[in-house]
C-alpha cells in the first residue's frame, strides 16, 4: 500500500468555516459524510423497476424523497393506517410499548385461513440501520395494490416496520456516519441505551419484552432481521447470515436448511435483480482485511442466536454501509420478496426442521472458544476495495482512506476452537425468592414447577472464584468469574422452582442458567447479592474454627496446603486465608460468592 501525505479535503473545511450549521438539521445535508465517505461504486440493476413513477399515489415516503430521507414513525404510521384502509390484505396492530410509551406495530399482511404459517421480518433494531422499513413499505404495497397477493397464498407475512422506536426518533445527521444514506438516521440504542440486539436473552428493555411475546405467539417459520453492516469497504452490497454463520448453530436442522435453502435461493434472485450479495463477511481487523472474516458460535443476545436457541430459523440481513440507501432498499426488497416465496415453497420442510430441533436434548453447549490457528476455509476470490493510508493530524496515527478501486484478494475464514463445554445437568432449582431469575424464564416460555413440600436432594452448587465486575454494557454490570462446583446435600423450602433440560427450550434454560454460560443470567449480572460481603465475626473466634476444620476434614486440608503452595499472595494474607477456610465450614449458609441456582446432576 502506498502511503499518502496528510490531506484535508476542502468540503471538510467548508463544513467547520463561519456559514457552516453544526448540529443542526437545518443544515445542508447529508454534509460531512458525503464529502468524507468513499467513492461510490457505479450501479444499476432490474430492481431499480421497483420503484413506481413519481405521480403514483401509493408512491412511498422515501420513494417520493429519492431515497435521500426515510419517514419518522408519524408519518410510517399514516402511510400504513392509509394502506390498511385501502386494501383488506392490511391489518396494523399493536404489540407493545416503548420506554418513552410509543405504540409499537406490527403490520399483517394476509389473505385469511386457519394455521397458516408465519414469516416475521422486523425493521429499525438498530434504527439508524433503517433500509427494511422501506423496503418493507414498498413490498406491503405491491402485496396489496399492486398485484403480488400471490406471496400469501400459504404464509401470511408481519412486517415490524420500526422495532427501536425511541431511538429511531432521536434521528440526526450525526447518528451512523458511515452509512451512505438516508440523509438524517436514528440512534443505534433505545431511551434508556439499551442496544436491543444484545437484549433477547436478559430482556431488560419493554421493547424486548414486546418482541419475545410476539415471537412466543407467532411461532414463525422464518424470522428476518434487517441491519446495516459497519467494517470495511467492499464490492458487496447485500449480505446476509445466520446463527454461527450456520456452520456453529447449536440446532442443526433449521440451521441445515437456511444454508442449504435460503442463501442459494435469495442469492439466486438477489444477482438476478443486479444485486452483489454474499455471507455476511465479519472482519477480524477492519485496518487489516487480509487478517480474514470471523465465524463463531452466538449467544441468545442476539436475535439469530436467539432464534438459534428457540428453533426459528432466523437471518441476518447487513447490507453494506456504503452504498447508496436506493441500491441497499431495492435490494432487501428483493431478499424479502425472495424469503416469502421459499416460506410457502418449503414451509412442511421447515415446520419438521423446527419439530427436529425442539425433540433434540442436547448434552453439552460450548461456553467459550477461541479463534482458530489455523483458517477453517478460503474465499478465493473476495470482491474487495483497495485503499491508502495517511497520517492523520486528528488522531496522530495512520489511517485508511478507501479508494473505491474494485481488487480480489484470497479471504481466510477464521473459525474457533472449543476452550469449554458444560455438560447440561438432569434440572437446575431456582430459590423462589430469585423473582428476577423467574420472570425472565416464564417471560421466554421455558417450563418450570415448583415444588409443594420440603425435598432433601443431593446437588451440585457453584461458587464464585476471582469474581470481577466489568464495564456497563446494555443497562446492565456484567460479571466474570471462575466457578468451583462442589457436591451439597440441601433441603429445599417448598416454592423452590425447578426447571428441566428435557424440554423444548432446555437449551435456552443451559444459556440463561448455566453461570459459565456467556449469556447466562449470572453473567450479566443479574444476582449481585452474590458480592456482598459475609456477615463477620472476631478474629479470635475465626482462627480456632478454621483450625478445627483444618484437623478435621483432609479434603480441605490438601485442599489448602495446594493453595498455599500456588499462591504466595494468598499465603502472605492471613485474612484470606481465614476467609478461605470460614467459606468452607460445614453446612453454613451464605451468599457471599455463592451461585443461588443449584445443579441437579
């Protein structure tokens, strides 16, 4: 790569000069981003005959604005209520409420009839990453006027236009600078900074809670959730994927059939339309392409591996931040228009997928992995873009400016390697006083009984070792820990919930309950009783206590002596030491470190 000298376009001059608007819409747009994203590649396509003429009086918001903008949520709404007047295909209904009490919609587009299947794509996750809002308006109308009834002949489709509406309303020209288009975009977050697409599995924000009901009540046969990609420049222009990249889903059979069925066939019409897709191309190294794409496993945080964990075959839509809002909102059209046909085509195959998936009783789920030293494949011929370097005198270090020169480059797939897997226990007890642990099971829909007497049982409890709590992340102080696993003899109260594996969303309960899951509800925080300090007592009462044990119990006395040995801190430190030992006192009852969801083997 050839290094440049440090160059300050003069649209950014102009930007910062006296007449220049900072922050304010009045100012003229797109702005800054237009003058400092790369070159846009030429492009045309069949889709482009998508888009009706400019006196059509079902013309669409963005349509009507040559993509430069998209429509706030009042203005959706009208176009949609006007839809639904006008067609008896339409139905708008609400789902939910957002944390600043917006309605939430949901459009159904249908033609009648019992126990028809459902596809559920859903828009504005992300709600600067907007393009399958106006796809989705464009495929409602011709659905409905516009002589594509057809698509419901066998499944009805419920289009979210607009998940994160409090976010897609804080709209601002600043707000996704990457994306080429619309002009103004929402916040990636919700009111309270919740990225809802790191919520499914803890399910703090109302939105959240909307959605998995939603899930719960549709049950649908394929869920689409429409983003825009960040990372780096490329030929690309619609990518999609799916849990693990399909190669780590932990249900193989719905897996099985999105990589079989659904990329070849969206594909398929996504080129025909003029359309450049691929796989979802997840960088290692944004500043250093060549480093390869990322697969990996997924946790329910996010909506593919939650539907991963659930038995929905669910798709990544990231078209490519950087070309123009026009080509990306055509061709999510033509993915969605695409995803419907395949739906009612393959729609017994998929219901016996799901059926598969949810008899399946897994014995393990991997907890954690780590890349690969090796590539698990290649992509021989990579589209990729060129680009230069400079130093820059904002940041002081050398930074990438993309050419917009179309190159081809051998692409390694990094892949992972298993670092842990956890064997699923028979059931896990839930204390009934965890009322936030139990909302969040009933909330998903994973089966549980509590108990009406007292049962003694033999079970594993967990203790918390090198406990830390990280940064804030999504509302919430995640916890890392390592875990001991120890062999008690408990009486359990009666209420005292317990919760199999053997069911349908026992995977799901593994994720939320095994703490060295990384999604699990320990992880995330939810238990912080567990770091308060333990009740005390004098030193003089501690130290023949805990050497009494010493005499008594060998276990723990070579237990100890190998801590001592390992760990000189420990051994200079006479309060942990005691600490250590009081811990381990027969039958006594503490939270301190002390995970309260015991482990039935």
């Amino acid at each position: 790569m050839r290094l440049i000298p440090p160059v300050i376009p003069l649209a950014i001059i102009a930007l910062f000069s006296p007449s220049a608007s900072w922050g304010q819409s009045s100012a003229p747009l797109p702005g800054l981003p237009a003058a400092i994203l790369p070159p846009v590649q030429p492009w045309s396509g069949a889709s482009e005959r998508l888009i009706v003429a400019a006196n059509d009086p079902w013309i669409t918001p963005a349509e009507r604005a040559g993509f430069a903008t998209t429509p706030r949520y009042a203005e959706t709404r009208a176009w949609l209520e006007r839809l639904a007047a006008a067609s008896p295909l339409i139905r708008i209904e609400t789902f939910g409420r957002t944390a600043q009490g917006r309605d939430m919609l949901m459009v159904r587009a249908s033609k009648g009839g019992e126990g028809k299947p459902v596809v559920l794509v859903q828009a504005g996750i992300h709600s600067g990453e907007i393009d399958g809002k106006d796809a989705g308006l464009m495929l409602l109308r011709d659905i409905a006027l516009r002589g594509k009834d057809s698509l419901l002949d066998s499944v009805d489709l419920v289009f979210v236009p607009i998940y994160n509406i409090d976010g897609h309303e804080a709209s601002s020209r600043w707000n996704f600078p990457a994306l080429r288009g619309p002009a103004e975009k929402g916040y990636v977050a919700t009111a309270r900074g919740i990225n809802l697409n790191r919520d499914y599995a803890k399910a703090d924000a109302p939105e959240t809670r909307a959605m998995i009901a939603l899930l719960r009540r549709l049950d649908p046969i394929l869920y689409v959730d429409c983003h825009v990609s960040d990372g780096f420049d490329m030929q690309y222009d619609i990518t999609f994927t799916y849990a693990g990249w399909g190669r780590y889903a932990y249900h193989r059979a719905t897996a099985d059939w999105l990589t079989a069925r659904f990329g070849p066939t969206v594909t398929t019409a996504l080129e025909r339309a003029g359309h450049v897709p691929t796989l979802y191309p997840s960088p290692i190294d944004t500043r250093d392409p060549a480093k390869g794409i990322r697969q990996a496993p997924e946790g329910p945080r996010y909506s593919t591996g939650y539907g991963d964990f659930i038995g929905v075959p669910t798709v990544l839509v990231e078209n490519h931040m950087l070309k123009p809002y026009r080509q990306r909102v055509l061709g999510t059209y033509v993915l969605l228009e695409a995803a419907l046909k395949l739906a009612a085509t393959d729609r017994d195959r998929i219901v016996a997928a799901k059926a598969t998936d949810r008899a399946s009783r897994p014995a393990t789920m991997l907890a954690r992995w780590k890349p690969a030293a090796t590539p698990i494949g290649w992509i021989e011929r990579f589209k990729g873009i060129g680009f230069e370097t400079y130093r820059s005198p904002a940041s002081g270090r050398m930074e990438q400016r993309w050419t917009g020169k179309p190159i081809t480059v051998r692409m390694p797939i990094i892949g992972q390697d298993p670092v842990e897997t956890v064997s699923l226990p028979t059931a896990w007890w839930v204390p009934a006083e965890q009322t936030e642990a139990l909302d969040r099971l009933r909330l998903h829909g994973i089966r549980f009984d509590p108990i009406t007497a007292p049962r003694t049982l033999t079970l594993d409890r967990v203790h918390l070792r090198d406990a830390v709590v990280q940064r804030a992340q999504d509302g919430r102080l995640p916890l890392k820990a390592s875990f001991e696993h120890v062999p008690v003899t408990e009486t359990l109260p009666a209420g005292t919930v317990r919760v199999p594996s053997d069911q349908p969303l026992g995977l799901l309960a593994a994720a939320l309950l095994e703490p060295e899951a990384p999604d699990s509800l320990l992880a995330w925080g939810f238990f912080p009783e567990m770091l308060s300090s333990p009740p005390g007592a004098e030193d003089f009462v501690r130290a023949p206590l805990a050497e009494a044990l010493l005499a008594s119990d060998e276990t723990v006395r070579t237990a100890f002596a190998a801590k001592l040995a390992d760990d000189p801190a420990f051994a200079r430190d006479p309060e942990a030491r005691l600490d250590w030992l009081i811990d381990r006192l027969p039958d006594r009852k503490t939270t301190h470190l002390t995970y309260p969801i015991l482990r039935e083997q």
